[in-house]
C-alpha cells in the first residue's frame, strides 16, 4: 500500500515532467483543475482512487488523448 506521500511525490514528479518544470506542476498540483472536475490535485492524492484518476489525466495529457 503507498503512502500519501509517495503518492504525491509521484503525481508532482510525473506533472512536472508533462508539464514542462517544477514550478508549473506545483501550481497545477495547488489550483482546481478543470480537468478534474474543478478538484485540486494534492488533495486527489490523498485516496488512491484518487491519485489514479490524476495519473490518468495527466497521462492523458502527455499523449495527446483526452477522453
């Protein structure tokens, strides 16, 4: 079982390398995203549902494909 924080640490590690920096994925981890449904990353990644729902956007981002 992952820990909240790893949870994070790999939500802000894999946003930054979609997003292009380290400062903008701690922004886009701080603010709602419309994406999301208006909800804010960093508290997504406190569930593992959750966190898995933030990996799939972003993955959805990287590639392109937004469903």
């Amino acid at each position: 079982m992952t820990s909240r924080k790893s949870r994070y640490a790999a939500a802000q590690s894999k946003a930054a390398r979609v997003l292009g920096s380290e400062d903008l994925a701690r922004q886009w981890m701080s603010e709602p995203a419309i994406a999301l449904n208006r909800q804010v990353p960093a508290e997504l990644v406190n569930t593992v549902a959750g966190a898995e729902l933030v990996d799939t956007f972003l993955e959805q981002l990287e590639y392109g494909v937004y469903v």
